[in-house]
C-alpha cells in the first residue's frame, strides 16, 4: 500500500506515531528508475517503516541549469512503486512525502545554509557552485523531518554520499547511510534521470564515460605505473567535452596516489546534458 504525503505537518505527525528502530528513508528527486528501486527494494527489505521522498530542490540547481524542465512524473513513480510492492513487498505500507509546496521544505524565511567546507567545491561542486550546500541542507531539513534510522543513497552520486556521510559524522546525526552501487542500462551507462535529455546519438556518445572509467580502471587493477595512468587522463581531458576525470582517495575525495581504497570520477558533457559517472576500487 502507499501513502502519500503532501505536508511537513503531516509527516511530523505520522513520524511521531512511529516507535519502531527501523525507519528507513530514500530522498530523490523523482522521476524514479531501477537505480532509485534498488534503493527503496533495500530500505523495504530492512526496515519496518519505510518513506520514499520526492521533492525537486531549488536550492541544488544553479542560475542556468534545468530546474524548470527537470522531470516531474509523479503519477508514473507512484505505479512504478505499486509494482514493486505488488511483486515483492505485498504487506508492505511505502509512506511517499512529496510536496507539492516548497514552503512545505523551506518556510518564508528560511536563511540557513549546511556547507560541509572544501569538499563540496572541488570535483562537481567546482563547476557547480552551491550545488552540494543545496544537497546537504535539503537533506538535513529532510532528516529532520523524517527522523530516519538508516538512509538510502547512490554510489552514482559518489561525492554526494561522501558529503552527506560527513555531515552525519560532523553534526553526530544518529542515522545510518547505506551506500548503494550503481544500476546501469545493459550499455553500460549509468542510470539517472536525465539520460532522458539525450537522443539515441547522444546515448552513444555518453558511453565514452563509463568506458574511459574502466579502462582507467583496468590499468590501476593491473598496477601500471601512475605517471602513464596520469599522461593518459591528462590526454582525454584535452577533449572540451571533459569535466574532471580523477583518481581520488574514496572517503577525503582529494586525488590519490595509491592503487587501493580510491575512486576514479568523471564527469563531461553529451548534447546538452552533464554526465557524471564512477568506478570504486577497494
Ligand atoms: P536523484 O533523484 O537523482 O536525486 O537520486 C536519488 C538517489 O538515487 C540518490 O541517492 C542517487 O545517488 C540514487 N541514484 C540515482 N541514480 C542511480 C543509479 N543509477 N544507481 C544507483 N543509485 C542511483
């Protein structure tokens, strides 16, 4: 069964009538694909109360970019949820706070700012300023309200969980976050919702990002020396459409000399859109 939610007052409410260890929490922006369903699948399967979040936030998204053509398909993730329940979880109750307000998640006034410090101006946050203070304050407010034990989230948005487990870390937020992998298309790309920007040339073009990463990959793996892994990321980022493409050290995010516990991260452009993508190596 599912619930949806349109107020804060009403999820403070429904929270407060909980008393259960295990509320489990997945915060999206909707526009739900089977990378968002494997992390609800995980949150149904552990916890005893489960909320879904669905709000598109302001606050993440710069002057330019695509607030206001962003996807908003309500009705389409309610009936991809309703499949899921139905197929794996038919006792299951999935509570979906969705605002249709903004002042639901910021009030007239609202003036503060969560800004985890250096790490969220380097990588993304470099060409994407304010981006992760929006996505730490939104998901503060978010904890606040929905007062979850254990949070689901994306290793596709790796610098995000990195941000959003240090911010648990810093402030000592009894919450859990549970790092998911990525879901990718049988191609190979990543999963996200706005693959739906591109057309099918463009498609092609976006895989160049999860191939380069695992050829980057193959030759950490292989222990080839890093000074010719360096030469070789310096070539490709010749190629304008290039963000960053780097080898970082998985929980500081600053660039790694070392062939263990590191991250390789990309991001580049495909048509209009801005892709990111990542391989972890333990
Ligand atoms: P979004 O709706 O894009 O804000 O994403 C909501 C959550 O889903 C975030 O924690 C993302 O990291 C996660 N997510 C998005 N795409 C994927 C994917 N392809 N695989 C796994 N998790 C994903």
């Amino acid at each position: 069964m599912i619930k949806i939610i349109k107020t804060s007052q009403e999820l403070i409410q429904l929270r407060n009538s909980f008393t259960t260890e295990k509320v489990g929490f997945v915060p999206t922006m909707g526009n739900l694909h089977l990378g968002h369903i494997s992390l609800l699948e995980k949150s149904l399967k552990e916890n005893e109360v489960n909320i879904l979040s669905i709000f598109v936030n302001p606050k993440q998204f710069g002057p330019k970019e695509d607030f206001s053509k962003y996807p908003r398909t309500l009705e389409q993730d309610v009936k991809k949820i309703e499949g899921l329940l139905a197929e794996k979880f038919p006792q299951k109750t999935l509570y979906i706070f969705a605002p249709t307000d903004t002042q639901e998640i910021y009030p007239e006034g609202f003036s503060t700012n969560i800004s985890v410090g250096e790490m969220a101006n380097i990588l993304c946050g470099k060409s994407r300023p304010g981006h992760f203070d929006g996505v730490t304050t939104v998901v503060y407010v978010l904890f606040s309200l929905v007062k979850p034990h254990h949070c689901y989230m994306g290793e596709k948005d790796f610098q995000q969980v990195t941000l959003i487990k240090k911010m648990v870390e810093d402030l000592r937020l009894p919450i859990n976050i549970v790092a998911m992998p990525i879901v990718r298309s049988p191609e190979g790309l990543a999963l996200s919702s706005r693959n739906g920007y591109l057309n099918s040339q463009q498609i092609m073009e976006a895989l160049i990002l999860p191939k380069t990463l695992k050829e980057i990959a193959t030759l950490i793996k292989e222990k080839r020396p890093l000074d010719s892994i360096n030469d070789k990321i310096k070539s490709i980022l010749t190629n304008k459409d290039w963000d960053y493409l780097e080898i970082c050290d998985q929980k500081t995010l600053k660039p790694s000399l070392n062939y263990q516990n590191i991250v390789i991260l990309g991001a580049m452009k495909a048509g209009p859109t801005r892709l990111i993508d990542n391989i972890v190596i333990n």
